[in-house]
C-alpha cells in the first residue's frame, strides 16, 4: 500500500470521526490516490491535481477541487512539500430552477400509480404511499426507502431517520392524514406473509427493500402517462426530487398568505427538511417567482405603513 493509500486511510477515518458519513468522498479520493500512484507520485502537485479534476465532467469539478483541497491541506502538516490548490478555480454550477407540482398534479400522479405494472402484490401500493409520504413531508428519497419498521411510529405519527445526508438522525411528525394513509400500506403490507418478516417499511411483492432506481423509473413512466414529461427518454421535466422542492415552497406560500413571519420560521423548515444550513433553504425565496412576489408583497406593504 502507497503512503498516499495510507494517508487517505487516516484522512477518512479523521473525518468519519468528525461525524462525516464520507463515503463518496473516499470513493472519489480513492480514485484520485489511484491516479497518483499510476503517476509514482509521492507528493501532491497542482499539475497533477488539475491533470485529475478535468477528467471529469464540468459540474463535477468544483466538488473534486473541494476533496482534493481537503485531502491537500492536512498532508501538508505531514509532508511540507504538498501543493495545495486555490479555491474557485471552477465556477460552482448553478442550480436548477425547481419544478413546483399543484396539488391536483399530485393528486393525478398518485391516483395513476395505483394503475401502474401488475395489480397483483404490493408494488402498486408502496409506490403510491412513498410518492404520497415524499409530497407531504420533503423527505429525501434516500431517507423514505432508508426506513424500517422500528423507525416509523404510527401511534405518534413520528418518523425517525437515521443518519440522513448531514450524518444526524433526523424526527418527522407526520400529519394525522399522512399517519393513516401509512396504517392502511402497513396493513396491507403485511397481509403478505413474505412481507411481513421484512425489516424494511417500504417493500416490494417478494419482501425485497426499494432501491433508488425502481421508484425513480415508475416516477418517471407515471410523470410520462399523465402528460407532465416528454414520451422522449432524456427529455428535461418534472423529477422526483421536485416533489421536496414543492413541499417546501408551497410551505413558505401558505406562511406568507397567512401573514406569517417567515424569516422567524424559515430555521423551523430547516431543521424539519434536514437542510445543515439556514441557506439552503433561504434559496427556495429566489428560486420560486411566487416566493419573489410574496416577498416583494410584504416588503411594499412594510414601507406603506412606515411612510
């Protein structure tokens, strides 16, 4: 093993430490220490860092700079002659303007999940409650298919998610219709013998856990059906992550039409969206032209009344 295979070891196990989960990062660090090794470098160099960031696709390469940055400075305080790059070399790329779903656009996507593949089994059912639980709570479509059936209580209508994307565990109360819409998928979940010894909350027919790209794909097809995507394969549209983007947005809507403050409650939405800072979610008051107009509303109102 290198001495830089070795460093990395050590680097990873310092930041896991910190509470980092950092498993992507060691993935990609891996590859650069890789690259590194096939060069016989020993030390770090800008030249050779470079020569390894724009291998990748331009919206990949600030996050590798960030890593390798990283990675660089705490070497440095072992080996002096390490080379550190400057930050924001690369532009960060922008983020895509979220796409907000009405509420009969939800309403149309669940009702034709329940229409979707074989009647037979539980698959329709559990994609149905997993979009349904997305729109109604933000979660993250890791942290839904993430959850056993010790973490969800559906005598306290509360969600426990357990080392989340900020590496916390993370408490969801659930509105009392959401709690009753998961007691009726419990229910007939388990009407499945197979099912039922499962350890997982969300399952498919045979028992087997969701994995990221099933209810991506049924997303996808059903967005296609009822008319919200492009028949094309890679056309842009409406993805399943919108539907965290619309549950936030149209919680800010409702603050502001019920004259509430919404700079005291947006860190409430923070910390229920499981965002590790206050700034993600201010994001959505710029990415939203209705949020713009709300804003806009209250800020004339606010200098009417001082004038």
């Amino acid at each position: 093993m290198s001495a830089l295979r070795q460093a990395l070891t050590r680097y990873v196990l310092m930041r896991r430490g910190f509470g980092y989960r950092y498993d992507s990062e060691e993935r990609c660090l891996g590859g650069f220490v890789a690259f590194m090794d096939a060069a016989q470098a020993t030390v770090i160099t800008r030249k050779l860092a470079m020569a390894w960031i724009v291998q990748a696709q331009r919206a990949s390469r600030p996050n590798r700079l960030s890593m390798v940055r990283g990675f660089a400075r705490y070497l440095s305080n072992i080996e002096p002659q390490t080379e550190t790059l400057p930050a924001r070399i690369f532009p960060s790329p922008r983020r895509r303007r979220p796409y907000i779903y009405s509420e009969a656009e939800i309403e149309r996507l669940l009702e034709a999940t329940l229409s979707w593949g074989l009647a037979k089994g539980i698959n329709r059912r559990s994609y149905h409650c997993l979009f349904g639980l997305l729109a109604a709570t933000g979660m993250r479509l890791g942290e839904a298919i993430d959850l056993r059936r010790g973490d969800v209580d559906l005598k306290a209508g509360i969600l426990t998610l357990r080392v989340t994307k900020g590496s916390k565990d993370r408490l969801v109360p659930l509105h009392p219709t959401t709690t009753l819409a998961l007691v009726d998928y419990a229910a007939r979940r388990d009407d499945c013998r197979i099912c039922r010894k499962s350890p997982w909350f969300f399952v498919l027919r045979g028992g087997q856990r969701l994995r990221h790209q099933y209810p991506e794909r049924i997303f996808m097809g059903v967005l296609r059906r009822i008319g919200l995507r492009d028949p094309e394969p890679h056309s842009p549209g409406p993805r399943i992550h919108d539907l965290r983007h619309s549950f936030a947005v149209n919680t800010i809507v409702r603050w502001y039409r019920a004259g509430e403050d919404v700079e005291r409650l947006l860190p409430t939405l923070t910390t229920y969206l499981g965002h590790s800072k206050v700034r993600d979610t201010y994001w959505y008051l710029t990415a939203c032209p209705e949020l713009m107009d709300q804003a806009a509303s209250r800020l004339e109102a606010r200098w009417e009344t001082m004038s």
